[in-house]
C-alpha cells in the first residue's frame, strides 16, 4: 500500500461551516482538490443548494466554496491506501481541528459519510456537539439522498 497526503484546508476567515470527509480519492488526489471525481456528488448536491451552477475547476470550487461561507478538510492527513475505498485506510494519522478551528467563525461541521464520522468522533469527542453525520456523496453509496445537505446546509 502506498502511503499518501491529505490536501490542506480549505478555510477563509468568514467559513462558518466546515464540511469534513475522510481521505481524498484517487481522482481528487490526481486534480490536486477535494472530491474530484466526475460521479461523486459532492459539487452538484452544494451547487443545487445554493441555486447555482455546477463548478467545473478549481477555482469555481473554491468560488463557490467562498460564497457559501464553507471550510473543506478531511480527517485524514495521511494514511496507507491502494484505490479510493474508505475501508481500505490504513494507518491513518487524523488532522489536528483546532488551529483550524481558531481561524475562522466555525459555527456546524458536517461530516460527509461514516468513515469521517468515525475518525471525528474518536479524535475529536469534545467538538461533537457541533457535528452532524450526513450520507457520503461518494458514488459508492447507493443511498444517496441530498435532501439531508439541503437540510443541514440551510441550519442557522
């Protein structure tokens, strides 16, 4: 198993939501951003939820990412893994919150799948209060609803 690196946060001083995932997949790992692949439903479940059109590149992510106020990071800043399979990390080494929390108004963080939550909850309990599990955009899940986004991301 290869060993790789998450990406950094994406986080401006205005994010009031922090949406964390677990590891990035190999198709965001060869883009260089979060949730790269064509078929997750990350960007198109956001971008419906505020209206606007599906982001293409990088900057319109980040653009649209701004707009909504929205920090990005993922609970594993390393690990082992062979393909894109949450079940396949290995020897992960979970990213520190805090200082990432001391740059901006975080006020929710939204944990995209179970693998997050997992690392979430066993590496940060205390944040727990302002943490609410959402089903993974990722296309393996085939339960996919994003009726449960749309609720979270309109929250006060």
């Amino acid at each position: 198993m290869s060993r790789h690196h998450g990406f950094p946060p994406f986080i401006r001083p205005d994010s009031r939501i922090l949406i964390l995932g677990s590891f990035p997949s190999v198709q965001s790992r060869a883009q260089g951003f979060y949730y790269g692949n064509p078929q997750n439903r990350f960007w198109k479940t956001l971008a419906a939820f505020r209206g606007e059109p599906v982001p293409a590149t990088i900057p319109e992510k980040k653009a649209l990412l701004a707009r909504a106020r929205i920090a990005l990071w993922d609970m594993a800043a390393e690990c082992s893994v062979e393909g894109s399979m949450d079940s396949d990390l290995r020897d992960i080494r979970t990213v520190d919150l805090a200082p990432l929390l001391r740059r901006a108004p975080i006020a929710r963080i939204l944990l995209n799948g179970r693998k997050a939550e997992s690392l979430f909850l066993a590496h940060c309990p205390r944040l727990a209060p302002l943490a609410l599990y959402l089903p993974s955009t990722s296309p393996a899940n085939p339960r996919f609803t994003p009726a449960p986004w749309h609720a979270a991301l309109a929250l006060p």
